[in-house]
C-alpha cells in the first residue's frame, strides 16, 4: 500500500495520471447494485456473500488471494462507500507449498460484514455475490450476466420497542416476508471497453480516475492483512495495525 501511495506521488508531481485496473468497477451490474444500495432500496446492509471460483489458472507468482480478492475486496468498497477495519482469513495450499490456492476471508466493515470465497480449485466458474438488506436482498451472477432483487426479510412486528420492553412473545414476533423476484434489464457493455474509455477521458481532461492510487492502496491494505492473517492463523488483523 506504501508503494501505491508513494508512486501517486510521483504521478501527480509528473503531472500523469494514474489508474488501478479495478475493471469490475466498470460493470454496468456492479454500477446498478451500487445504486440499489445508495438509493436505500436494500435498507441496512447486514452481510455480503462473495465467491470467485474457478478450476484454475494455478500460478506461481502469485496465490489465490492476491490473484483472485482483489476484484471483490474493490467491488465490496465501491458498494459500501468504505473499506474495512478489520480481516480473517483463513487459506489452504493443496497444490504448491507456501502458495495457497484456497482462501475464506472475513472483512469487517462499520455495519456490514463481508464473506469472501475465493478457489483455483473449482469444478465451474462462478462470479457470484449476495448482497443482503434489512428491506430487499439482491443475488449479483457475472456469469449469468444478471441481477436478481428479491422482496424478502424477516420483519419484526414491533419496531418501536426495545427487547426489554416486551411483554409477550406474540410482541416480539419476527414475521418472514418472501415477496417477488425482480430482474431488472440492464443494459451490458464490456467493463474492460469503459475502463480505457475512463482512462482517456482521464487524461484528456487532466482529472484523477475513480480507482486513482489511494482507492488501489485501500484494495491492497486488506491484502496485505489478509496475508499477516493467514501467516497467523486466522488472526483478526486491523487495518490500522498494519505497518
């Protein structure tokens, strides 16, 4: 994150400018997710569920972790306007020692935990998340190039009072509410495509990208604890802890 930090530095003194290739950013279904959450549709994020599997490439340069999170911790940030305090992860080497090509991690955010699942060692491809709200919960599929809003929660009946304040248990009731299933149509371009024509107009104009140096040094601080977490057993490690 240090290297991040200081070669945008050397950018904006150069007057160049700098741009992470966070393409996912640039998907026209993580744009319309971000705007059902922004909206407040969704109501109070509780929890995000991500998976990027795939049967392979296995590399020696890299782990899963670095080749794989960095796409979801950047989309996970985009939606939740922050990045996280705090990570657990938890990753297995099957195929090289000291490599590890499967990884559960845990993100902690102000309200909102995230899970994310990433694997060389998968029998099919999945781009997958689920976002889930206080009010609606939204599964996003990149694979099947689609987004499904479902009108599900559970309610409870009386939001006015406080546990405590309960006197029967037909007060306390939690209601499960299972309503429609709503895709919405959203018109697909190719994420890669905007993501240059960002950088362009960019440069043309003078003016710093959405995923300038500061937003890829956050990416690359929740995987630098990640690292310091799985070197530790799965060790909650804060962000503000790192050197």
């Amino acid at each position: 994150a240090a290297d991040c930090r200081a070669l945008g530095v050397k950018a904006r003194d150069a007057g160049l400018v700098l741009m992470a290739g966070h393409t996912f950013r640039f998907s026209p279904l993580v744009n319309h997710v971000q705007s059902l959450i922004e909206s407040g549709e969704l109501g109070e994020i509780y929890s995000i569920d991500s998976q990027r599997l795939n049967l392979g490439r296995v590399r020696k340069d890299v782990d899963a972790i670095w080749n794989f999170a960095p796409h979801d911790i950047s989309i996970l940030n985009y939606w939740l306007g922050q990045h996280p305090r705090a990570v657990h992860c938890h990753a297995y080497d099957y195929l090289q020692p000291g490599i590890p090509d499967l990884a559960f991690l845990v993100l902690e955010y102000e309200r909102t935990v995230a899970h994310v699942h990433i694997s060389w060692l998968h029998p099919s491809k999945v781009r997958r998340a689920t976002i889930v709200g206080s009010k609606k919960m939204v599964v996003y599929d990149d694979v099947e190039g689609q987004i499904v809003v479902h009108d599900a929660c559970i309610d409870r009946e009386r939001v006015d009072r406080t546990f405590p304040d309960f006197e029967t248990f037909g007060e306390f009731r939690l209601i499960q509410r299972v309503g429609d299933m709503h895709i919405p149509r959203v018109p697909l371009a190719e994420p890669l495509a905007l993501q240059c024509r960002h950088f362009v107009d960019c440069i043309r104009a003078g003016t710093e990208p959405v995923t300038d140096f500061e937003d890829a040094a956050r990416v690359v601080e929740v995987l630098e604890a990640a690292s310091m977490s799985h070197a530790n057993d799965g060790a909650r490690v804060a962000i503000a802890d790192l050197p």
